[in-house]
C-alpha cells in the first residue's frame, strides 16, 4: 500500500504498534485494578488482600491474637501482612507487564516507565 513511499510504511506501521500498545497498556493498567493479591503473615493470623495496583482491598485477622496485652505483636503482624500484599502486587504488576512487552524485542528485565 505504501510501498512507493519509502521509510514512510514503516513509520505507519510502527504508529500502528505504538497505539496497539498504547490500548494494551490502558487495558493492562484497568486489569491490575481486579486482580487481587494476598499477603499473610503469622501464619496465616493476618492476611491482606490488594489489587495488583498495591490497593489495599481488605485485611483478615483471626481473633485468636487479641488475647493478652500483644498490641506491638498484633500491629507488626498487621504491618507485616500489607508489606507481603503490596510486594506481591508489585511482582504480579510485573509479570503482567512482561506478558505484555514479550513481543515487542525489548530486553528481557527492561521495565517501562510505569
């Protein structure tokens, strides 16, 4: 179609590429909003749930925790639960970036601006 026109079919069709990867990120981005990740932490005492943004959804505590006078273990638990989360959400938004950009040819561990 272009062929008389030089580097310009190349051009057109590397603007193509970039808003197919411009909608795939949209989408990608509005997809890390629904996939949930969970961290626990006391084996299980403690567990909270986030997006794969790092969003936190929800948090579980077993009752069992509260007997005595343990707020520091009880908050350290808590923390340590929304830390596994959100690192999780973090390793889960790259893994989704990854099956993204697979067919672009960009270096293996590359990581876009996002």
């Amino acid at each position: 179609m272009l062929k008389g026109l030089g580097g310009l079919g190349d051009m057109a069709k590397m603007m193509k590429q970039a808003q197919e990867m411009q909608g795939k990120m949209a989408q990608m981005q509005d997809d890390l909003e629904t996939i949930m990740v969970e961290g626990v932490s006391g084996a299980g005492l403690v567990k909270a749930t986030a997006t794969a943004k790092g969003e936190l959804k929800g948090l579980d505590i077993d009752p069992s925790i509260f007997n005595g006078d343990d707020k520091e273990v009880v908050e350290d638990l808590i923390l340590a639960a929304i830390k596994d989360a959100q690192g999780k959400a973090t390793e889960r938004a790259q893994e989704e970036m990854g099956k993204m950009t697979e067919g672009l040819g960009l270096p293996p561990g590359m990581n876009l601006p996002f």
